[in-house]
C-alpha cells in the first residue's frame, strides 16, 4: 500500500474527445503511480492509500466496453480496503465517476462533472477541490491548459496539507492509437521541485514549442521549407530561450534564399552555443539540405572564436 496524498482532475474536452489527467503532490515523482490514460479508452486517478492496479484495471474494463462508473464501481466492490482508495475515471464517452473511501485523510472528498472529476486528500480544508471544480468548468485553453489551471486553482485555495513537490500531466487522444505508442498529447512530470505547478506550466508551453519543431523537421525533410520556417518560428516564440531552435529556422530560410534574414539568427544561435555552427554542414553533408559552400564558409565565420565571451 503507497499513501499518496494529493489532488488530481480527469477529464474528456467534449470538443476534441482528448483525455487528460493532471496531479499536484507533496510525494516524489507522484507522475509515475497517479495518473494513467489509454487514447479512445479512458484516464484514471488512483491516490490516497493507493492500489496501482486501479489504473491498468480501470483502463482494462474500459476497454471492454464498461463506462467509468461501471468500471470504478466494480473494481471498489472488490477491494477489501476500499475505505483507504481515492479513485476517479472518465472513459471515451465522456462518462465520469470517483470514490473517496471514508479512512482516506481529511480533508478529503470529490465532485463530479460533466466529463470530469476532482478529487483531493489530505487537504488544508474542504474547499480545495470544489475551487477545482469551478476554475476546471471556467478556464479557458485547450484541455491540457484547462487541467493545469485547475491545479493551480487547488493551490490557491490552500492545496495539501504538506505543501508541494511533484507534478504531473497526461493528455491523450480520445481515438484509438493506430500503432503502439501513439495518441499521446502530452506527457510531462515534475519528479521534484519547489514550486512544481510552475514547473509543469513552463514544461507545457516548452512542450507545444517541439510540437512546432516536429512539425517544421518533417518540412525540411518534404522540402517544404516555406511550413518549416513558419513552425520554427512558432516554435522561437514560444522558447525564444532555445538556441537550437534559432539555427534550424535560419536554415529553412537559406533553403528559401532569404539569406540576408537567416544570418542574425545563425549569428545569435552559435553565441549561445558555439557547437551548432556544426549543424548545417552534417545536414548539408546528408542532402537534406543544399548549401553553397561559399555561403558555408559565411555561416560558420559567425561563430564566435574560441575564448570569446558571448
């Protein structure tokens, strides 16, 4: 039995179908036993004096064709210690249900919404998860900024007893994965940290910059350089702090013979970080990209001398 005192929110955004989890806890690496989510199936918050096997089991029954109030309710009929559980699902259809056993630490309870749930345990006082409830049903964003605000709503209202340390967000498709693997949104974790929400907030927005970067590669890789540039640049606004983003959009813009732009940005990426002064010539080098050697040789005297400050 792991006691992990927490609050956490499952959720089915009525519009995409996605399904995402989110939890906030004072207990290391709380990502890694709370949250659990299949694409087209479902998601699934176990916490409190936790039993894994909610998770794979919850999913599992889901899969089957059981409703998340069918699925909780049986797993909870069978566990003899179900009075320590804090347990809440929504499945594909948008049908949601939790358990807060009557042993789990107060303040301790839940609510359920329309294709959704908050739970908590363990809490300063009995408002927090219904402040969870109301900031989840009035935030703005796609699903993954609306599960974060709602964590962020339970902080404010006081949060865990014991403060924070870890954070965790899952977001998947609300379509089965075709392939093994797939139909993850997002799937970040603040093993441990001070201020975990605001960890996991700046992980969120770093997050959806690489969704640009994956974007922009496979553009490069069609040629379609005009796109790559675009989503490079998307992604430069969203992490303006990532170097490596800068030197990828300059070569998108090489390939689209706008030079005179490219070179400031090559210019400031390999003052951060002299080693991609090395990118363009291997990906030059693999035909991925056509470079004139004389413009080469251009690029990489931007690059700061050995010794320089940058």
């Amino acid at each position: 039995m792991i006691p992990v005192h927490t609050y956490s929110i499952v959720a089915r955004d009525p519009t995409t179908g996605e399904l995402g989890v989110a939890v906030q806890s004072h207990y290391f690496s709380v990502g890694s036993v709370v949250p659990w989510a299949e694409p087209g199936v479902g998601v699934v918050a176990t916490q409190s004096f936790l039993n894994l096997a909610y998770g794979p089991e919850g999913l599992e029954l889901m899969r089957s064709g059981r409703s998340a109030p069918e699925a909780l309710a049986e797993l909870v009929a069978r566990d003899p210690e179900q009075d320590l559980r804090q347990v809440e699902m929504v499945d594909a259809f948008g049908s949601s249900a939790a358990h807060t056993g009557e042993r789990c630490v107060a303040a301790a309870g839940h609510l359920v919404g329309d294709g959704f749930s908050v739970q908590a345990n363990i809490m300063v006082d009995d408002g927090v998860w219904p402040a969870m409830a109301r900031a989840y049903q009035t935030a703005s964003g796609d699903l993954s900024d609306r599960l974060v605000t709602t964590l962020e709503a339970a902080q404010a209202a006081g949060g865990d007893l014991r403060g924070q340390q870890s954070a965790a967000l899952l977001v998947v498709a609300g379509e089965p994965a075709e392939r093994a693997g797939e139909g993850k949104r997002f799937d970040l974790r603040v093993e441990d940290h001070p201020t975990p929400l605001v960890e996991l907030r700046r992980l969120l927005q770093l997050a959806r910059a690489y969704r640009y970067v994956e974007a922009a590669d496979a553009a490069v890789g069609q040629g379609r350089y005009e796109n790559a540039a675009a989503a490079y640049q998307m992604a430069m606004g969203l992490a303006p702090e990532i170097a490596e983003l800068k030197a990828w959009a300059a070569i998108a813009l090489v390939q689209m013979g706008q030079e005179r732009e490219a070179m400031p940005l090559f210019a400031t990426a390999f003052r951060t970080d002299p080693g991609l002064v090395e990118l363009l010539p291997r990906v030059a080098a693999l035909g991925l990209v056509q470079v004139d050697p004389t413009l080469l040789e251009q690029i990489a005297a931007l690059a700061p001398e050995r010794g320089t400050p940058s």
